[in-house]
C-alpha cells in the first residue's frame, strides 16, 4: 500500500477520529486509550525496530490489545508472537486451542469455527480486512459478534452478549 493511497484512506474516515460519535463510555475508552493511544509504552523502543510501518502500527497494537486484556492463551496466526508476549507476559501463544481468549487471524479464515470456541470474554482479531470487504461485512451481522471495530487494516470483534450490538469504524 502506497502512502497517497494511506492518506486517501485516512482521509476518508477522518469523521471517525479519536472516539468521535461514541456513546459506549466503554467502547470510548477503549478506542481512545487502547486503540488510538499515542503515548510510548514501556517496551516500544525494543519492539520491532527494523519492521516495516504497517506491521509495527499494528504489532503495537496488537501489544496494547494484549496489555489491556491480559488473556492466557492467544491464538495467532499472523506472526506477532513478539508483541503480544510482549504485552503479556503470563499469556500462551499457540495456533490452536479448545477456547478462545483472544485470537488473531488472516482475512478469510473460517470464523464460524472460531467463533464456536469464544466465550462472552473473548476478542478476535482479523487482520487485513479490506481485502475482503464482504467478508467483514458478513462478520459484523454475525449474531454471536456484539461490538466491532472496523479500523480498516484489521477489524476488532468482542462477544459480550449483554452488550448491544454495535459496528464502529474507527480512523487507525
């Protein structure tokens, strides 16, 4: 991906910017302190160094993610076994389980197999989700994923069924 196609991209979901429209105080937090956090972390600087711009964006990202969560076992499948072990110490990264904490998947893997493992406190991650624009689309109506986030270069799904169901995009 080209910098002027980054720009236009970002361009074009600068309404949805830092938390802006969300009524969710929980869902705010989040975006604004887990997804768009700007201040250095305590293992940035020997995170990924020499990494290309996009994979360090959502490798640290993705250490947030698990610094917040602080799951026991991650499924990854993408190769960001640095950041998230990173990001909790105490987690298993493994690339298969009988239940789910928090997962990170390619585009296109079968997410209804996934999805039969979450629990109400599970988190998927599924990166490069705008290769496949209907298959994210057909994530978000998915009954059992409450709340998404749809940050164009991976999306975000959480399982809380005492949540109402809501799809966010979020400028990332």
């Amino acid at each position: 991906m080209n910098r002027l196609q980054q720009a236009f991209v970002w361009l074009r979901r600068i309404g949805h910017c830092r938390g802006f429209g969300i009524q969710s105080p929980t869902d705010y937090r989040f975006v604004r302190y887990v997804i768009n956090e700007h201040w250095p972390y305590y293992a940035y600087e020997e995170l990924g160094p020499d990494d290309r711009w996009l994979r360090r964006k959502l490798g640290l990202l993705y250490f947030r993610l698990a610094n917040e969560l602080q799951p026991c076992t991650v499924i990854d499948k993408t190769g960001f076994h640095d950041y998230l072990q990173a990001g909790c110490r105490k987690a298993q990264i493994v690339d298969n389980a009988d239940a789910v904490d928090m997962a990170i998947v390619p585009v296109k893997t079968d997410y209804r197999l996934l999805f039969a493992k979450c629990s109400d406190k599970s988190v998927v991650v599924i990166q490069d989700i705008w290769r496949a624009p209907e298959y994210w689309h057909s994530i978000e109506r998915d009954p059992r994923a409450t709340v998404t986030f749809d940050l164009y270069y991976c999306g975000i799904v959480f399982f809380d069924p005492k949540r109402v169901k809501q799809n966010y995009i979020i400028n990332f």
